[in-house]
C-alpha cells in the first residue's frame, strides 16, 4: 500500500467535497489508498449568471478537468448529471459510482405537497429540464430562476421569498437536508435529469489502466448501463446539461428499460418515449446501453424533440 495520497479534485461546496469525501472514503476502505482532497473553485461556483445564459454544460467540470490535464490532481469527482455528454480530449471516466436516489424532490413551506400549493405559489429551480416538466403538471405555478447552493436556496423558503424549492434528493441526502423534503416526484410524474444521483470519477486515459486502475473499485456496472443509456438519447438530442430532457432507466434482471421525455419550457409541448432491451450474458455492455439510447432519441427526433429542444435553447439566448 502506498503511503503517498492520491490527489482528488473537487469543487469547493458543501455538496460537492461531501460526495467527493465519499467516494475517497470509499476507495481507501477497498483499496487501502489515502486520498486527499484538493478543493478547485468551478466558474459556476463564482458566476452570477443563470445556467440557462451560460448554456449549462460544462461551466461545474471545466476548471477541474483543466487541473487533470495539467496534472495537478489525480482524479476528479464530479455530478454526472453536470457532466457534458461530449468526450473530453486526454480524459476518460474511470468510474460511475452506484446511483443514489435519482428523484427531484419538492422543499415547500408549511410542509405543503406539490398538488397542494395555492395557484400562484412560487417554486424555485435553475432546471429548465424540472420547469418544463413542473408547468405541465401545474401551469398556474409561478417558476422562478434561482441559484446558489442548497442551503442558500433552501434559505429562500425558509425567509418567505419563496413558497418552494425543487433540488435532486440525492444532494439533500447528502448534506443532511432530508428533512426539509416535503413532496418527492416518481419518474412517471417528473423525470430526472440523465445521470442524476450517480457520481463521475474521472481521469487521464493514459494513467486509467495503468497507475489508477484501482478507481475501477467503485465503479457500479449496472449504474454505468443505466446512465450511459440516459446520456446517450442527450447526446443524440444534441442538448446539453440545461436543456429541457428528462431521461431514466433502470436495469433489473436482464432488462435495460429506458424512458426519456423532451417538454417545451411552458409545458404546452412534449414527445415522450420509452423502450426496454433485454441483455444478458456477453449482450451487458455499454455499446448495447448506447444502442438502446440511439434508437430511442431517434424515435423522438422523428416525433419533433429535436425541434423543441432547439426552440427551448432560442428562447434562452
């Protein structure tokens, strides 16, 4: 065992070196490796912009990568969710941790649900995708564009500036806000953002299955299935991390089922599609997740997804 760290980039929230400390954790306790962490500050972090106006993808993980390519860290946690579908010169994923919880969740005051907040009420999201998706359910609510950590936009509830909040329940696991959840939404009712709950460990190709090859310690196949699956149909979409998609597949017992949906930023607009493949054998591999994911997008481009996505991203500029 070494006795020198490995050197693990994460960014600077609550959220962020929490699930990084995880993962370090983790891989110490199968390994037997230290890690140290080694906090980097993301321009998303310090921007004041909405993600809808930077475009979303890419502005949580650029400055990490750069500290991978430069050499500087080892290896890199980031939100799969926040991860560009895109491949990165030099860098590949090494691993894919296991999916915790992928639902949105609903912090309301008063401890309403979602169904009963008044019309009107105010919810905060910086999604476009939980938006769109929110407004088909309930055109007459109020979505408000916020940003922050999920304490600063819990905090926005707990002041009165807003009736309520939409976050990934996994983050508010994470940093033990649990109990400010008061509506989760199944994947019937909303769908996830593709890859949310999962975490991405990420690393320079060459050192992959060489010097790091022990990241593959927690790298969860299954997950790796689902999320490939989910992040294809975005790629095909052509959409980044802010657009309006949903997507989310489960494998259990040799079947790989995927839905996705693409829904205009009012609501008004929406193709959605769902397809299963069995797999099995030599059949589980992510080019088969991939293929599953292809198929399906095509199937909603061919239904004007690809149209709502573009219009959504005009409304934006």
């Amino acid at each position: 065992m070494t006795s020198v760290p490995a050197r693990l980039g994460t960014r600077r929230s609550t959220m962020a070196t929490t699930q990084s400390q995880q993962v370090a954790d983790t891989l110490t306790d199968r390994t037997g490796i230290p890690i140290e962490l080694v906090l980097i500050t993301s321009f998303g972090d310090v921007t004041k912009a909405h993600l809808t106006q930077l475009g979303g993808t890419g502005v949580f993980v650029n400055a990490l990568r750069d500290e991978l390519l430069a050499g500087n860290i080892d290896f890199a946690v980031h939100s799969l969710k926040d991860l560009p579908t895109a491949p990165a010169g030099g860098l590949t994923l090494a691993a894919i941790t296991e999916r915790d919880d992928p639902r949105d969740a609903l912090c309301a005051r008063d401890g309403l649900k979602f169904a009963d907040l008044p019309s009107g009420a105010t919810v905060g999201t910086g999604s476009p995708r939980r938006v769109a998706q929110l407004a088909a359910l309930r055109p007459d609510l109020r979505f408000v564009p916020i940003r922050g950590n999920a304490e600063t936009r819990l905090g926005k509830v707990a002041s009165g500036e807003l009736d309520a909040v939409v976050l990934a329940y996994a983050g508010l696991v994470r940093v033990g806000r649990v109990d400010d959840v008061t509506d989760v939404f199944e994947p019937s009712q909303v769908l996830p953002a593709p890859g949310q709950g999962a975490l991405a460990v990420e690393c320079g190709i060459d050192r992959a299955e060489r010097d790091l090859d022990y990241l593959a310690a927690v790298d969860h196949k299954p997950t790796r299935m689902s999320v490939t699956a989910e992040r294809t149909v975005l790629a095909e979409l052509e959409a980044g991390c802010a657009a309006p998609v949903g997507a989310y597949a489960e494998y259990h017992d040799g079947l790989l089922r995927l839905r996705a949906a693409v829904v205009a930023p009012d609501g008004t607009a929406a193709v959605r599609r769902e397809r299963a493949v069995a797999l099995d054998g030599p059949d589980i591999t992510v080019a088969a997740a991939e293929r599953l994911g292809r198929q399906l997008a095509r199937e909603m481009i061919a239904e004007g997804a690809d149209r709502i996505v573009a219009a959504a991203a005009e409304e934006h500029r």
